[in-house]
C-alpha cells in the first residue's frame, strides 16, 4: 500500500473558496464527513462479506477488490484535495496524489466482518488525528489567503493522517490482510515541498 503525494509550492486562492464552496453544497445536501465515514466503515465489510459468501474469495479478489480499491483511490485523493496536500481536484487520471493499492491474503466471511471490531483501535486514534488535522487546516488556510503556501510542517502532518486513513480503509475493505500499523508516516514525496520552504 503506498500514497505519493507531491505538494505544490504555490496555491491558489480560487482553489481554496472551491473548496470551501463545495463543502458547504455538499453539507447543504445533507453528506458531510461524518456520514461517509460512518457509511464507509459498515459498508466496506459488508459488501466484501456478501461478495465472498456469494462468489468466494477469488472472486472478491480478482473482481470485486479492484474496483472497491479505485473507489477508495479517487476519494483518498478528494481527501488529499480537501486537505489542502494538493491544489487540483481529482479527476481520476495521473496526478499529484498516487494511490497504490497492493492486494494480499483470501479473505474469508468471518475475516470481513471481524473488521468491523479490529478496526475500531485504528479507527479511534484516526478520529483525534482528523481534529488536529481539521485544526491545521484552518491555519493552512490562512497561510494559502496571506502567502499562497501551506507550512512543511503541516503538510507533512496532513500527509500523515492521509497515509493513516489509506492503510485503515485498504485493511478495513480486505483489499490486504496486515493490519495498519500505528504509525503517522509524514515523508515528503516529491521536491515540490522543499521548493515551497525554500521561498
């Protein structure tokens, strides 16, 4: 599993009132962060169980895994977007966030659903992650309306946390069987980053 994220070294403003205009649409429709998290962490175990009951684990995993992993990548990638990571919503070709997901181990009925209990200790420490990330980004927001950057420091947490959210969901969907490691990995993938501390 693995989540490259290369950071611009400058942002645009417009891109920021977009993001803030989209959260308000969609709060407004009645789909914020909350609901789809919630929605997410029953529905991946469940349609992974289905899918093994009905069709088996091969099929799960050479059929259906595929598609839940794009799934997962595309919003993994609006998450990056939101976070302020990158400055260009996704449109699910090649860009500035790459998701890879390597899928490992049969997964089983039981094994899906279990996840529905393991995951809650990744899960939780996620939540405190997400406040300290939602309080960073209005910081970072600030920076991107006074300067049109966002601190390294920032980033490097926000890329963390979106590390964390990838690992917890691939493991969370039986896309791979090792358990997420507790570990908020902030590595800076691209030069784009040093460029932006740089000015």
């Amino acid at each position: 599993m693995s989540v490259e994220v290369t950071s611009p070294a400058r942002y645009d403003r417009v891109q920021l009132l977009l993001r803030i205009a989209l959260s308000i649409g969609l709060a407004w429709i009645g789909i914020t962060t909350g609901w789809l998290v919630c929605t997410l962490f029953v529905a991946l175990p469940v349609i992974a169980a289905i899918t093994i009951s009905t069709s088996g684990s091969d099929r799960y995993t050479t059929g259906i895994a595929p598609r839940v992993a794009r799934g997962l990548a595309w919003l993994l990638q609006l998450c990056a977007f939101m976070m302020l990571l990158v400055d260009r919503f996704p449109t699910g070709s090649a860009g500035p966030v790459r998701v890879g997901f390597q899928l490992t181990g049969r997964p089983t009925v039981g094994a899906a659903l279990m996840r529905l209990l393991t995951s809650i200790p990744s899960g939780a420490v996620l939540c405190v992650l997400w406040f300290v990330s939602g309080v960073l980004w209005v910081v970072a927001a600030f920076t991107v309306l006074l300067t049109e950057t966002v601190p390294g420091s920032i980033l490097a947490f926000q890329r963390g946390v979106l590390r964390w959210n990838a690992r917890l969901v691939a493991y969370h969907a039986s896309l791979v069987e090792e358990y997420p490691p507790f570990a908020l990995d902030t590595e800076d993938d691209g030069g784009a980053l040093a460029a932006s501390n740089a000015s």
